[in-house]
C-alpha cells in the first residue's frame, strides 16, 4: 500500500498539516523541520497524489498557452523547446497544455477568460513578460491561477514566475574567456531598456570589473548594442573588432552569429560566445549558454500547482563550451595564465 500523507506525519514526529505546508508552502517552516519531513518523504517513497487533489479542488488540469505567430527566427525556435518540454512533463503529471494565439495582451487576457470559463483550461502560462505588463494584474483581479516564464520587468503585484538568470550564464561566460587569459572581451547585447538584454550585459559587466577592474567607462566602450538581428550584428561586432577585442560575448545566439560574420570577413578567429543554445550554435560550432528550459519546465509545473501563494524560482543556465577551432573557447594552457 502507497505511504500517506499521515504515514509521512508520523515518522516525521509532525503534524500532517506541518507535511502539507513542507510539500506546499516550505517558506514556513523552519530548515530543520523541513529537512526532517522531506527525508521522511523519501525513506517512505511518498509521492502526493496529485490526480486526487484536483478532482477535490474541481480542477480540469489543463494550462494554457499563448503561441506566437509563425516567425522564422530563434525565439520562436526557443519557445518550441520550452513548449515540447512542458508538454512532456505535463503529461507524466496527467496534465494537458492547450494552445491559443492572441495578437495582443488585451486579447490574451480575454481569450483566458473565456477558457477558463467554458472550463477548457483552468490555469495558465505567461511568456514574453515585459516592463508594464497588464496581463498580470488582469488576471490577479480575475482569480485566476498562472505562472509568468520571465521575472517582471519592473513594479508589478505579487505572483508566481519563473526566470532564467541570464547574469549568471553571461558572467560564466565571460569568465570562462578571462580564465583563458583574454582580456579584451566585448559584449554585444540589444538596446538599453530591455529587461533580459541589460541582466545579461550585467553578468559579463560584473565579471569584467572583478576579473579586471574595468570602470563603466571601459565597459561603455567595449559594448554594442542593435536589435537581435543577423545584419545589425554584423555591423555591431565590426564595430568592436576595430576596437580590437579579443572575444565576444553576446546576448544571443542570432548576435553570435552576426559576430561570427563580421570575423569572417576581417579574416578574424575569436572566440565568440551566445546565449540560448540554439541549433545555429550547434550547427555552426560556437560556445552557447544553455538556459536549461527542463528545469523551466519543471518549476513553471511545480508553481502552477503549489498552494494558492506566489512562488519564484530563478534557473541557473548552463554553459556549453565548444571546441570550434575558430569560434571556441581555448584552454587556460593554450593562453597562458589567468587574468584573475
């Protein structure tokens, strides 16, 4: 017979509410009696019946998701990762994901409003956050239960989201490049203003100055910004090629490669670093941060279904370093020694 709730409460010496809370709610208990009640957990191999607490709560168990319009560019490559791994872990937790498009945020809202009340869908996904974003407090107001990929941008009410630390992938990065014993590495990022685009410029900015002791004015100069597109690229890496770096870090794969055009053309080899891992990084060769979407997945599923109350989870990305002989990032050995 499947251990309990109440089995658990019982070796654990707690109350069952006190499993309840460390399952739901861990912020409120104490480390130490979290720690006890999560190895009772696992030396009986419970796992909650999560298919029972929905048909309690009336639940139909099925999110919904506003898909883009078709575009072929890396988000949209990106977002179908993102998609294929919540659909598959989605569906081991006996859940559905539905699709929906809608042109504008004011139309998003309302087409959850309807699923929700033909009870299509009874909890939701949100991507492309942004600065302002009226989704959030639309849907507070609304009572419904949803979980935003992307931390807000700005003010914005309590709820539940989960992020990528894009500083901590671009610091990785450029650490990485400081550690091979370069140390004139640029940063190509997307214009001022942009939420993700100024946290990833904020990783490799924070691991310039400690690696290096570089002021914002140094930083300034080694930076370039445009829109994450192909062409722009190519003019803004050229840019700081005159400037003579010695490697690139960018804010995107599709940046990555724009930068990989401009070397090309100047008969250049660099390392050159993007961000997303996507299939061009694979394809033509060059070191990515991976975002580690599984994890996204993951986190999104966990808050969706947590106890009403916001929960926040930051996912740290990876690196994934790659040998190019042009574009990859050399061995400490190859360089000589470390800045740092």
């Amino acid at each position: 017979m499947a251990p309990t709730l109440a089995d658990v409460a019982a070796h654990a010496g707690v109350s069952v509410q006190t499993v309840s809370n460390a399952l739901n709610n861990p912020a409120l208990l104490k480390q130490a009696t979290l720690d006890r009640v999560l190895a009772a957990v696992q030396a009986l191999g419970y796992a909650p019946n999560l298919q029972a607490r929905r048909l309690r709560q009336r639940t139909v168990a099925t999110i919904g998701l506003r898909i883009e319009p078709v575009a072929d560019n890396i988000a949209s490559s990106l977002l179908d990762r993102f998609l294929h791994e919540l659909t598959f872990r989605a569906d081991a937790e006996g859940q559905h994901v539905v699709l929906f498009t809608a042109a504008t945020d004011e139309e998003e809202v309302e087409k959850i409003r309807g699923l929700a009340g033909q009870r299509v869908a009874d909890r939701f996904l949100l991507t492309g956050t942004h600065a302002g974003d009226a989704r959030v407090p639309a849907l507070l107001a609304a009572g419904m239960r949803f979980v935003a990929f992307g931390r807000p941008w700005g003010p914005a009410p309590e709820h539940s989201w989960v992020d990528v630390d894009g500083a901590a992938g671009t610091r990785a990065a450029t650490e990485a490049l400081l550690d091979a014993g370069l140390t004139r590495i640029g940063f190509i990022g997307w214009p001022a203003g942009s939420g993700s685009g100024d946290d990833r410029r904020s990783g490799w900015a924070a691991a310039m100055r400690a690696g290096l002791g570089l002021d914002d004015g140094e930083l300034d100069a080694l930076t370039a910004r445009c829109a994450d597109r192909l062409d722009e690229a190519v003019g803004a890496a050229g840019a700081l090629l005159e400037r003579g770096v010695d490697a690139l870090v960018c804010a995107s794969d599709s940046l990555a490669t724009g930068a990989i055009g401009a070397a090309a053309q100047r008969g250049r080899s660099l390392p050159i670093i993007g961000f997303d891992n996507t299939s061009l990084a694979a394809g033509i060769g060059f070191p990515s941060i991976d975002q580690s979407l599984d994890e996204v997945a993951a986190a999104a599923l966990a808050a969706l279904d947590a106890e009403p109350g916001a929960v926040t989870t930051i996912v740290r990305p990876r690196l994934i370093r790659r040998s190019h002989d042009r574009w990859g990032i050399p061995s400490a050995a190859d360089r000589g020694q470390s800045p740092t």
